[in-house]
C-alpha cells in the first residue's frame, strides 16, 4: 500500500510539474516563435497560446506590440510612397526646368557670394563665345565677360543682391562688331545662410538697332512736320509781298512790314529747331576742372527759382563729396534738363515730390546724382527709347532734352539711366567718375578733338 501510494504520489507530482512547467515553456515557445517571424517582416503574427498571469499579460503586451508594428509599418510604406512619388515629381520639374535653362534664348548663370559660376547653360557660353563643352562652373565671372563690363557687372550684381533685382545694359566690341548685352542680377537662396545672384544675360544689339531705326525714322519724320510748318507762312507771306509790289497800293508797305516779319518769325523758328538739332552731334569744347557736384546741383535748381513753388523739393546732398573733373556749365545744363522732366512728369499727379542726392558710388570711384520724381513713371518701351533724339512723353519741348544729357554726361566720362521711383515715379541717375579717374579720359579726349580740330 505505502508503494502504491508512493507511485501514485510521485506520478501526480511529475504530472503536475510537467503541467505547470508547460503553462510556461509554451508561451514562451510561442513568444519566440512569434519573434522570429516578426524580425522576417510578418508583422501580421500573433501569440495564441492560452497564458494566465503575469504571462498572459506578457502575451497581451506582445499581440499588442506587434499591433503597432504592423500599424507604423503600414504608415511607413504609405510615407514612403508618397516621398518617392514626391520625388519623382521634383526629378521630373528638375529635369523640365533645366531643359527650359537650356534651350532659351537669354543666357542663365548661377553665382555663389563670390562670384564663382555655380552653373551656366548654352545660350551664355554661346554668348561669350565659349566653347560647349568648355569647364565653365568654378571660374569667375568677371573673367567670362570683358573687362570694360566688369564694373558695371560687380555694380549691378551687389545692387541685386542689396535691392532684390537689378538690370543694367554694357557695350562692348566682340568679332569684329558692337555687342548690346542686357543683365538682369537677381539674389538667390543657395541655403545654409549662403547667398548668390543669378544673371540674365541677353542679346540687345539686334532689337537696339531696330529700335534705333524706327526711332530716327520717327526723328525725320517729326524734322520734316517741324520744317513744314514755318514754310506755310512764308510762303502765303511771299506771296502776299509779291501782289503787293505789283498792285503797289497806299497799304502795300504796312503789310509788306507785317509779311517781312512773319517771315523772320518762322526763319527764327527753323534756326532754333536746326541748333537744337545740330548740338547733338556738336557740342562746345568743354572746359574740364575740378568740380564740387554739390554746387553744380544747387545751380541747376536755382535755375527754377519761383517756376516749381508747387513741388515739394527734398535735398539729401551728401556733404564734402570728392570733386569730380567736369564742365561746370555742361553738367549743370544736363540736370537742369532732368529736373524739367521730372518737374514736367509730376505736372497731373497729387503728390509733387522732386528728390535731389548725391552720394558716393559704392565701388568709390564716381559720384551718383539721383533726381527722382513722383509722376506716371516710365514703362520699359519708354525707358528703351527715352534718350533717342526727338522722343518726348512731355506736352511741350523738342524731345531733345534728355538727348543732349545723356551726350553730355557721355562727354564726361560718365553714364545716366532711367529707373522705377519707389513708390511711384521715375528715378534718373547720373554717374560721373572722380577727379583721378576721370582726368586720363578727360585729357585723352581733349587731345582726341584738338587733332580732330587740326584735321
């Protein structure tokens, strides 16, 4: 009997240690089981094994997890799609904007703050003559244009980068020819705080020369009305003192008197028109000398003294400017010609703001006089053709006022350009080199028209 309880007592308990040990090893086994086809990517196994406990909670927490696996997994695909179609969308605008770089007309290069070309496309290399397959990126781009553009180039690309955009047209001689070239500098993002410009460089010669065609066919035409009308009066005036002489009646010389002086009227008239038109192409010899720009200002505004009392005149003359090598009475008829204009520009607006200022260039090697206004402005078919002979927006005037500037300040060594005025309005500005840089051309110059002269 004490053997058979003995059996029965070891069995039970053997039985029951495997039963216990199984409520524990099969979970596990199932844990382990269900973890290594997770680490294979089905994240869609679950523990079914019955557990109870600390061990059932073990395998809830498990189903759960692998739950959350297979939820960020899902999401995760989805993001990934969703990032590869996004970036096959921008490979693909990459690719159209590239070819559009690539095939258009103007010329596009890229510049880091230094002035390394980043990146440039055909148009530009065919432009500067460049080889296709020349290495452009890493040079410098004052080497690829010529050196007579440089300064304007380095004037326009810091003012693009200060203001946001900038344009400016260069001349210069290329194969035997005269090169126009229009850039356009606009700042650009390169990312990580860097900044660089992008230039738009495009070919102007062709238009300018059409342009220019169109506009003195307009100047003969608008010669030829000039002319025309004074001789219908001298004519009819002729006429008139030759029936008289014939009928020789008591009234005949009162009205001879009054013909005669019709007559000198209209050839008064056309000897105005002529010198207008003669002084450009002939101007005085200037007398260059050491100038204070400030003074020549004040002068050419003094000029209007009680004919503008309705424009509210803002000066913001830097003072003790370097002098500049100039024709005093020259540059002073030239501003007095641009402050006409705005005073003109401004005569149907509200607002009547005539800005004066001068100031040092930021290269430091010329002075800027800046004479602004607040009237209609200026479209770019206007700003093409405004310093053409003959060509005037104004309602009175021969157009040749802005004409006669631009050759006076071309005479000095110096440039004028026509902007948009912020807020509204026209803005010119008148460059003029200093004294040290200006003597050498001034005296080559002198020397150029004494030969002529001689000649």
């Amino acid at each position: 009997m004490l053997l058979l309880i003995t059996v029965f007592v070891f069995f039970s308990s053997v039985w029951l240690a495997l039963f216990l040990s199984k409520q524990i090893t099969r979970p596990v086994e199932a844990l382990a089981d269900a973890m290594n086809e997770i680490a294979r990517g089905r994240y869609g196994r679950r523990v079914t094994a019955m557990a109870t406990g600390e061990m059932g909670d073990l395998v809830h927490s498990f189903n759960h997890m692998a739950g959350d696996l297979e939820s960020s997994r899902h999401v995760a695909e989805s993001a990934k799609a969703q990032l590869t179609a996004a970036n096959l969308a921008v490979e693909e605008r990459r690719r159209e904007l590239e070819t559009i770089i690539e095939t258009i007309p103007s010329g596009v290069v890229t510049l880091d703050s230094a002035g390394v070309v980043l990146q440039a496309n055909r148009a530009f290399a065919a432009l500067m003559g460049i080889k296709k397959n020349a290495p452009q990126p890493g040079a410098r781009i004052e080497n690829l244009l010529p050196a007579e553009c440089a300064e304007d180039l380095a004037g326009t690309i810091r003012r693009g980068s200060r203001m946001g955009a900038a344009s400016t047209e260069v001349e210069f001689h290329a194969h035997g020819r005269t090169v126009h070239l229009a850039i356009t500098s606009a700042r650009l993002e390169l990312g990580r705080g860097q900044v660089g410009s992008v230039l738009v460089v495009e070919d102007t010669t062709e238009l300018l020369r059409a342009q220019r065609q169109l506009a003195w066919k307009e100047v003969a035409q608008q010669v030829a009305h000039e002319i025309k009308n004074p001789l219908t009066p001298i004519a009819l005036s002729a006429e008139r003192i030759g029936r008289h002489l014939d009928r020789a009646q008591p009234d005949s010389p009162n009205i001879i008197r009054k013909c005669s002086e019709v007559i000198l009227g209209c050839v008064g008239t056309l000897r105005t028109l002529v010198d207008q038109f003669s002084a450009l192409a002939q101007f005085p010899a200037p007398q260059p000398r050491a100038c204070d720009i400030n003074q020549i200002v004040e002068a050419a505004l003094a000029l209007f003294s009680g004919r503008i009392e309705e424009i509210t005149v803002q000066r913001n003359l830097t003072p003790e400017l370097p002098p500049v090598m100039a024709d005093a009475e020259s540059i002073r008829r030239a501003l007095a010609n641009l402050i006409d204009n705005a005073a003109e520009a401004m005569q149907g607006s509200l607002l009547r703001v005539l800005g004066l200022r001068t100031a040092l260039s930021e290269d430091g090697a010329a002075i800027e006089v800046t004479v602004s206004d607040t009237g209609s402005g200026l479209t770019d078919e206007i700003r093409e053709r405004l310093f053409l002979p003959f060509y005037s927006t104004k309602r009175r005037g021969t157009g040749l006022g802005l004409s006669i500037a631009a050759k006076i300040v071309q005479e000095h060594g110096g440039s004028i350009s026509a902007e948009p005025n912020e807020p509204k309005g026209a803005r010119f500005l008148v460059r003029l080199p200093l004294m040290e840089a200006s003597a050498e051309p001034a005296s080559a110059a002198a020397a150029e028209k004494s030969a002529k002269g001689i000649a």
